[in-house]
C-alpha cells in the first residue's frame, strides 16, 4: 500500500535536508546544493495522486543535472538528520526499491533488493551487494514481517 505524505513529513524532510520546500497542492519540491561539490539536485515529493485506476499513490522524484530518478507507489521513507539523508522506499513482496537522498546533493537508487538481504550479516555478502543491503536496512522496521 502506498505512503501518503502528511505537512509533518514535508516539515521532517526540510530538518533534515536543511532546505525549505517549495509547495504546490499536492507537492513539496527541495532545491539541493553543495557548494563544495558542485552538485545540485531537485527533489519533488507528490504526496498524493490519483491513479486512472481510482487508486491512490505517492510519487518521488530526484532531477539532477545528468539524470532523472524515481520511485512511483513509495510505500515509506527515513529521515536521519544524523545521516543528513532521507531514504525513500517502495516495497512490493520480497524486494524492495530506495532512493537516497543526502543532504550535500548526494543521491543513490537502489533497485530491486531481495528483503532477506536487510537483516543478514552484511560481511558473508558479495561486495557488490553489501552497499544496497547497508542503505535499505535502516527501513527495515517500516516492514513489521521481514526477517
């Protein structure tokens, strides 16, 4: 089932971004920079849209100077001011999809993951895998029955 955002959501992904959002009815848009870096990123949260289905989703959009990112249907999200970033996830049975967004403009997508791959012990992994088993598994508990 799809994530719907609320005002306090959009207000915890502004503490943590350390940006303000632009909004529209149904839209938060963050325009992220490091000056360090040279990076720029947009993210936009549609909070809520109406599917021709008559069901309701949630969109999350990452553009950035050479790519666009998106996770359609977010089923939940982390934001981890420690971090400075904020996890977008859309789950569907055993495997789950996380876009990173990172307070320096910083963005990942990781597609795809097997669940089971959250809660293992991370040094019996292949190294290609161990990145996307880190990042997604601080989202683990916004899904009660993995394991």
């Amino acid at each position: 089932m799809a994530y719907i955002f609320t005002e306090s959501d959009i207000q915890r992904v502004e503490d943590v971004l350390g940006v303000l959002a632009k909004r529209g009815p149904h839209y938060a848009r963050y325009e992220l920079a490091d000056e360090a870096s040279g990076r720029k990123i947009t993210l936009e949260i549609h909070m809520e849209m109406s599917l021709p289905t008559g069901e309701i989703t949630s969109l999350v959009s990452v553009y950035a100077v050479s790519s666009f990112l998106q996770i359609q249907g977010c089923t939940g999200f982390k934001a981890s001011k420690e971090l400075g970033e904020v996890i977008f996830v859309a789950r569907s049975g055993d495997t789950a999809n996380g876009l990173v967004v990172e307070r320096e403009a910083g963005c990942s997508l990781y597609a795809n993951v097997n669940t089971a791959l959250l809660s293992t012990d991370f040094t019996q992994l292949p190294p290609e895998l161990i990145m996307s088993s880190v990042a997604l598994s601080v989202t683990e508990d916004l899904f009660g029955d993995l394991g």
